[in-house]
C-alpha cells in the first residue's frame, strides 16, 4: 500500500485513482491527519506500507522524521517546480527520492522498488521452489511457464513471496492488496482470491503451495518433494 500526503485532496484521491487502474493499494491524508495516524497506527499496519509520498504540506521536511520512527518504507518526496535549495532540503531531511510532479504512479512504482533494491540487496524476483514473482507487474512463471493471473491474486502471490518463510494473517494481507482504509470491501474478500489462486497453482504445480490454519494464517511452502531430495544429499554427501 502507498500513502500519499498533501494539503489538497484534488492530489491525494488523484494519485489514489491512478494506483488503483495499476492495482495498488493506496490511501490520501492531510498532513494533519497523518501525523496523528502515523503516530496512533499499530504495527501491522503500518508494516503494509510499501511507500511513502510526500507532496505539498507545512513542515515538509519533518516528515521524513516522523516517518522513519515507525517505518524504513521508501519515502519520495513530490515537487511543483524545479527548486535545487528545495531539493538538497528535502534530502538532507531523510527522504529517499525527489520527482517532480506531475509523475506517472508506475515511474512513483518503478523508483520504489528501485530504492528496496538498493536498501534490501532485492532482485527484480523472488523465488520460492517453482514459483518465481516479478516486481515489475508481469505474470509470474509458475512450474517453468506464465501463469496470467488478475491483478489481486498476482499481489497476493507477491506478498506471500516476499513473506515466505512467515506467516501471514488474513488482515495482514487485505491491507496490503487493499489498503487500510477500504471500507467497501470485506476482509473475507482474501479467503475467495486465495482459493482461486490456490486452485491455479494446484493446476501448474501439482500440489497446494499454500500452508492455511484456522486463526493463524497462511505461508507459502516449499513442495514435500524438494525437502526428501534435500535430506537425500545430506545422508549421502
């Protein structure tokens, strides 16, 4: 989910719509409202942040601060014009990028994972066993081939990637294909997208990727089959 903070909300529910057409979650503050709830949200919630926009509000350059003492989530800064005085500022500040707006949410998509890339040492990929996501926006290659796929699966799939090895809670997960703030859809919406995920992989794969239990969640896990080869080479290597 992207946050995105200005004074006008012509700006907030403008990019919102334009993350939305690119099936991303988003939410738009005030930059009141949002020092109240960046300072009140408990963690999970803000662990479904990916990023942090910035654009036109008072004490622009406090918020990189406030920000970074609940989150290490990229945090881009918006400008009107070209401003260098402006620009140094909002460096010197803590924010990790600056563009000048107007700018395209998948340029806003594209700078994001490039800053993840530097600060978490991430490829454009993850893998878990057969399954290999991209963070770009393609299809990902399940057992060796495509696997088209709507745009909230594809996200949930991603997320479980990225997460693999934890397990994630059904909330966890509506609030980062969703957003926190979406009240127009119901939570329960996640146990139908991952059934029919769940039913694709079961098709490419030949077995159920996905771990569920009752209350805790779920987790993508390896297939029984590589855990046997592993142990195999260990008692004979």
């Amino acid at each position: 989910m992207f946050i995105i903070v200005d004074e006008r909300d012509l700006v907030t529910s403008g990019y919102a719509a334009r993350f939305e057409q690119e099936g991303v979650a988003s939410a738009g503050f005030k930059p009141a409202q949002f020092i109240d709830w960046v300072d009140a949200a408990v963690d999970d919630d803000i662990q479904a942040v990916e990023a942090f926009l910035i654009g036109d509000c008072p004490d622009r350059e406090e918020m990189p601060k406030l920000i970074r003492r609940r989150s290490q989530a990229p945090v881009i800064a918006m400008n009107e014009g070209p401003s260098l005085e402006q620009t140094l500022g909002l460096f010197s500040a803590g924010v990790d990028d600056v563009v000048r707006k107007p700018v395209h949410v998948r340029e806003i998509l594209a700078r994001t994972y490039a800053i993840r890339r530097r600060v978490e040492a991430r490829a454009d990929s993850a893998s878990v066993g057969a399954i290999q996501v991209f963070f770009n926006g393609s299809d990902p290659i399940v057992n060796g081939a495509p696997l088209s796929l709507p745009r909230r699966e594809r996200r949930i799939l991603e997320y479980l990637v990225i997460n693999r090895g934890r397990r994630l809670t059904k909330a966890q997960i509506f609030n980062a294909v969703y957003g926190l703030f979406d009240d127009e859809v119901e939570e329960n919406v996640i146990e139908s997208h991952i059934s029919k995920l769940r039913k694709k992989l079961r098709a490419q794969l030949g077995y159920d990727p996905i771990e569920s239990q009752r209350f805790l969640g779920y987790m993508l896990r390896q297939p029984v089959v590589e855990t046997h080869d592993r142990e195999r080479l260990l008692a004979t290597g």
